[in-house]
C-alpha cells in the first residue's frame, strides 16, 4: 500500500496532545472571497462602469503612467474561479464587441478557468477528464486573446496570457513567440519574464540550465534589479526544490531556502509559502527556533492554502507547545485534503485533547480517520483495522 506520510514527521511520534480539530468542521459553510467592486460591477451587469474602468487602465499603462505590473494586478481583481461567471464576461463582450479590455478579460478568464480544471499535478498524474475541460476553456481563451490583439496600441496582456495559454497547452516555441512580442511591446516589463522563467522550469519541460540562460539574456537586456531578483528567486527555488528531492541536509536545505526568501524580498514580493515553510522546518531540525519561529511568523500573515504547507506549519506549531495556532492550520490542513491530518485529527478527536478543551467525540473523529484511509494512508488503515472500527460516512 502507498505511504503518504511526509518525510518530515517522525515514525512513531507521540504527543501528549499531538493534534485537534474544530468540532463542527464537517458543517464548516465555505465563504467566498468578498468581491472588489469591478467585478460586482461585472456581475451586477453594469457594463458600462466595467468598460470604463478597465479601458482606463489600459490607456494609463499605453501613457506610461501603470508599470506592467500594475496593469495586470489591475485586470486580477477582476476574476473569481466560478464557471457561472462566463455569461458576465459574454455580455460584457457583447455590449462592447470592439474593445480591448473586454476580450482580453474573458480571454484571460477562460485561461483561469483552464489552469482551475487542469490542477496543481504534473500533466502525466491529471485525470483525462480534468484535461478534456482544461482544453474545452482554452479553446475559448485563445480566439479572444488573438483577436485582442489588433484592439489597442500596445496589447501586452494579450502576449502575457497567450504565453501562459501554451504553457498549458502548447509548445516552448510558442511561448519563446509570445515572450518576445510582449517584450517588444514592454522592453522593461517584469511579469511576462517571470512568467516565462516558470515555464522554464523542469516539470514544464525546461531545464535549471535553461534558467540560468535565460537570467543572463535578461542582464544583458539591462532588466530591472527587482526583475532580476525575481528571476534569480525563482531559480534558486527549483534548485532548493532539487535539493529537497535528494534529501539534503538541513543545513544545506536552511541555506538553500533562505537564499529563496532574501531573493523573494529583494525583488519587493513576499517569499514562496513553500520557501518559508521549508526555512523553518530546516531550522527547526537544526535546533534553531529563533529562526523557525520568524518564518511562522512571516506565514501567519500570509493566507496559507497549501495542505503540504499547513500540516509542517502545525507540525512545528504542536512541536512549541502552541496548541492555539497549530489548530487553526492543521484543521484546515485536514479539510483540504490531506491525508495525514486528516489521520492525526481524527485521532486527536477520538482521544480528545485536554490541551484545547476538547472533549472526545468518536463518531467525528472516525470520520476523518475514514477519509484518510481512503486515500491510502497506512497509519490510518492499520488503526481503523486493529480497532475493528469503521466510520460513519
């Protein structure tokens, strides 16, 4: 049977209270994000104010007065990943069928919609069905994208997510197209380049050689430092990530993530989760929880939606005795699907956890012991077996 358990915790490890759970997480109600007001316009059907808006924003980066950066962030606000939202962006297209704003937006929607089908897996672990609905929206977000760019002077949205279209679905040769045009557009932009750095790594087919390539044609163009910074976080993260697959150390692993999150800050972005989390999980290996703990810190105030990340979040969160925030992340852990927490809540549940007030509660706690079994996880199976126990579905 396959193992799910994470490297970094311990066989056999015993707490007194080792996790908890929130007792009516299985009728946790799911808030949506509070919407900005240009997508409320979306929805509420004011077209007018949505075409304003946006097509202001286009005119203001073409004067040179909203970096590449902020014109993208500008157009983000904009989307939710909910497939009833394409008869919004269909009627805004239809109300305004020559402007640029609006195709480029419900081109760029259908590529969020794809990369929300397709998933986080590596395409040879993504189920047929996943990528038969990934390609039906890219085959709405191409025609927009193309036809967007002969709407407006200086079309570099259209490049941006063309490119990360073929990243999807396409060839390195096209993506090497769509960089090259929105460059020629932007000669000092920064998310087109980081972008296509990503699709340089190696689970899109690149290469770290290939990375590093591509940084020194990018100081060679006199990028921006910050875009620099960007680029060199982003390589020293895959080479971290390499390191990590081999099993390094953790003081090479506390100098590879570091190394990550000084880049991350130099380049004026908050440090990758993953980077974090590894910085104080190496740290803490490594006996030194000063350091572990300001990289807590730094996550705390992030929003943390990683199941990988918040399980060593609250592993390490247990480890200091601070039962508070470690129940937080590991109950959230857990109803995102992880395997492991979902296996260490349902035992905590079953025992109950004087730590937390929390009193015993069988029946929730075989649930979540029940759902961890399913997924193969052998702490899980082996206790519901030697118990003789079998969950309430």
């Amino acid at each position: 049977m396959k193992r799910y358990l994470p490297e970094w915790i311990p066989l056999g490890s015993a707490f007194a209270c080792v996790l908890f759970v929130v007792l009516f997480i299985a009728k946790a109600i799911v808030v949506s994000p509070v919407a900005d007001w240009p997508l409320v316009w979306l929805k509420a059907g004011d077209y007018e104010h949505t075409e304003s808006y946006f097509t202001d924003l286009q005119h203001r980066y073409e004067a040179g007065q909203l970096s590449d950066q902020q014109l993208y962030q500008g157009f983000r606000n904009l989307y939710q990943d909910d497939p009833a939202n394409a008869g919004y962006f269909d009627q805004w297209v239809k109300a305004y069928p020559k402007s640029f704003a609006a195709r480029v937006a419900r081109g760029a929607y259908f590529y969020r919609m794809a990369w929300a089908a397709r998933g986080e897996e590596f395409i040879a672990n993504t189920r047929p069905e996943s990528i038969e609905r990934m390609e039906g929206y890219l085959a709405h977000s191409r025609p927009d994208l193309i036809a967007s760019l002969a709407m407006t002077a200086k079309p570099y949205l259209s490049a941006l997510y063309l490119l990360n279209v073929e990243m999807l679905n396409g060839s390195s040769k096209a993506r090497r197209q769509w960089l090259d045009r929105g460059t020629a557009i932007d000669p000092n932009n920064r998310r087109l380049r980081v972008r296509y750095m990503v699709s340089l790594q190696p689970r899109w087919g690149g290469s770290i050689d290939e990375m590093r390539a591509f940084i020194a044609e990018c100081t060679q163009e006199k990028a921006q430092t910050t875009t620099l910074n960007a680029l060199k976080a982003e390589l020293a993260n895959e080479v971290a990530e390499e390191a990590r697959a081999r099993k390094a150390s953790p003081t090479e692993m506390l100098v590879r993530w570091d190394e990550v999150v000084q880049l991350s800050q130099s380049a004026g972005e908050p440090p990758p989760t993953r980077a974090l989390v590894g910085y104080a999980r190496s740290a803490w290996a490594l006996n030194r929880r000063t350091e572990a703990d300001r990289a807590l810190a730094q996550l705390a105030r992030l929003d943390v939606n990683d199941a990988s990340s918040l399980s060593q979040m609250g592993w390490i969160y247990v480890q200091e005795n601070r039962m508070a925030e470690g129940w937080v992340v590991l109950t959230k852990a857990a109803a995102l699907n992880d395997a492991w927490s979902q296996f260490a809540v349902g035992k905590t549940l079953i025992q109950g956890c004087a730590d937390i007030n929390l009193r015993a509660d069988r029946r929730a706690g075989l649930a979540w012991m029940q759902r961890s079994a399913d997924q193969g996880f052998t702490e899980a199976v082996a206790y519901l077996a030697a118990n003789e126990e079998k969950a309430v579905r």
